[in-house]
C-alpha cells in the first residue's frame, strides 16, 4: 500500500464508529531516579519525581482508536473508588465515550503500577480482583451493546481474563450481531477459555497461540510462513474457533495472517527499535479492525497495523500514535 492509498484509507477510519469491550484498567506510571540500595534489602530506593496515568486494558485499545475514528466508546466495569473515578476522567478527557462502563460497589478498578526509573521499569505492581459479570451487569451490558448495534462498524472484544468477558456474554453478543455487518475482532486471554464463533478475526501473540493450541512453545523458522508447527497450529485453531481471520503476533519476527491453515501471510517487523512493547497488541488490533471495518483486504489491513505497532514499540509506556505518525511509517517503508 503506498502512502497516497493509506492517506485515503486514514479517511475512512475517520467515519467509524468503534465499541471496544473487555476489562478496563488504570495504568499509574511513577517515574523516578535511583542513587542507592535501600539499607533494610538488596533493593532500588526509587525517589519519585512525578505521576503519570493513562487508560489501560480495554481502555488503552479504546484510546489508541481515538486519533483515527470517528466515534468510540468504552464498555467495561469499574470500582466504585477514585481509581475509577480517575478512568472516567481520563477518557472522558480524550473524547472516548463512557456511558457504557458500569461502576460497581463489588468490584475494584484494576490498577497497574509501574514503578520506573532512568528509562527501565524497576517493578510492576497490580491491584486486582477477578470477578465475573453478575446477571444485572449482564443484561444491561446486553441492552447497550444491542441498542447500539445499527450505528456500530466494528466491535473490538478484548480480554485480559479479569471477569468482564464470560462465555455466556459473548453468546448473547454473537447472537445479537449475526444478522449485522458489523466487524468483530477478538484479543484473547488463554487464562480465560472462551470458544469464539461467528467472529471475523481473531488475534493471538505467539505466547498465547501455542497455549490456545495446546502445544509447547518452540523456535519459529523464519520466515514463519513456512514453519511447520506455525501451520498445526494455525490449524488447530480455526478448528477451535472458526473464524474468518486469524493474525498471530510474533514480537521481532512482525506478525502472519492465516486465512486458512495453508494460506499463512508473513508480515516482517517494520520497528526500528524496540524500546518497550507495552501496549502495541493493543494498538496492532486497533488499527486492524479499523482497516477491516473500512473495507480493506485482511492482508492490507494487517500491514497497516504492523506499521502502527512498530510506532508505538518504539516509544516507553502503553503509548498511542496519530495518523501523521503512521502515515511518516509508511513512508519510511516504501
């Protein structure tokens, strides 16, 4: 895809109207420095210098589409404490759409701390508690997601196997949208074993490939579209789930596209430098579903997301990019 045909793919993003669904998050970032070792254990002592947060989890593919689509909103469930509160803000801030994040008494806002110091993360800590939907939650969840349903292009799913996505809401969400245009794209969670149907991609890392396949992990030839165990794997599951698109991300390796079980696309890394991956499954599943809803073929979809991913991995933190960002990557690449 040259950049004059990307400038024009960039347009129709512009027109989407994206849900994204799944477990929202709190990413706190500490930044600090590091002049000694604490005196009472073999550690850092980290003197935190500032305080940054962003929107995490489900929340972070929501903020990555932001700069590209027209519409989106946020589907998920928060605590009812100031971790929340703070969510809320955030995106509220960045224009994202939260009428359909359910705040509840029962549950904890899921918050990520990264304690980081001279460009290198020293600890991660997470406040967390894994709680499934309860009926309420669910059929309000339903009703919003059906009510929705007419205006929406593409519905992203994303799962961190926190509680937000049960088998039985997917169910009642595939029903609602079978009879609809509407594009469905998946991030799964192998801790969270949901049998997908009636999707239109599906999109694995590596890690997450060999566990869903149930096959130990082993070295990918390269290129990865003639690797052998790339190809059972690939096989076993659209077996397992059945959909249109499978996109496996392989981290310095880039990504492959099945189509089918013999039809395996190898997309090379397009990234520079790799300063930090957090974050760019997220953003490689953004733009892969805004392509797909825009009416691009799955493997120029793909390649339009792997150029998106190699921005963000290139940068410290979950980040995002703009469109000038991506269409620069392009550019680099031809």
């Amino acid at each position: 895809m040259d950049e004059s045909r990307l400038g024009n793919t960039l347009k129709e993003f512009a027109d989407k109207k994206i849900l994204v669904i799944g477990d929202v998050m709190l990413d706190r970032f500490l930044w600090g420095n590091v002049s000694r070792i604490s005196p009472e254990a073999p550690v850092p002592v980290v003197e935190i210098e500032r305080e940054e947060l962003y929107p995490g989890g489900a929340a972070n593919v929501a903020r990555n589409l932001q700069p590209f689509a027209k519409s989106v909103s946020v589907m998920g469930i928060t605590g009812n404490d100031r971790e929340g509160e703070q969510l809320i803000e955030i995106l509220t801030q960045r224009g994202l759409n939260t009428e359909c994040i359910q705040n509840s008494e029962s549950n904890i806002t899921t918050v990520k701390t990264r304690v980081v110091a001279r460009h290198q993360q020293v600890v991660r800590i997470d406040h967390e508690r894994h709680s499934a939907l309860s009926d309420a939650q669910e059929e309000q969840a339903v009703r919003q997601i059906t009510e929705r349903l007419p205006e929406l292009d593409a519905i992203i799913i994303q799962d961190y196997g926190k509680g937000f996505i049960t088998q039985r809401l997917i169910d009642r969400i595939s029903k609602a949208a079978s009879s609809s245009q509407t594009v469905i794209t998946v991030d799964p969670n192998p801790n969270n074993p949901i049998i997908w149907r009636g999707v239109t991609a599906i999109k694995p890392n590596r890690n997450e490939a060999f566990n869903f396949a149930k096959t130990a992990e082993a070295t990918i030839c390269n290129p990865p579209s003639e690797d052998n165990t790339l190809r059972r794997i690939a096989q076993s599951l659209f077996d397992l789930w059945e959909t249109k698109h499978l996109l496996i991300t392989l981290g310095e390796q880039g990504m492959v596209l099945c189509e089918n079980e013999s039809n395996i696309i190898h997309i090379p890394s397009r990234a520079q430098e790799v300063f930090d991956v957090s974050g760019a499954g997220d953003t490689a599943i953004a733009i892969f579903t805004l392509a797909l809803a825009s009416g691009l073929e799955a493997v120029e979809a793909a390649e339009i997301s792997n150029w998106a991913s190699a921005v963000v991995i290139g940068k410290f933190g979950t980040a995002t990019l703009e469109p000038e960002e991506l269409l620069s990557a392009a550019s680099d690449c031809q």
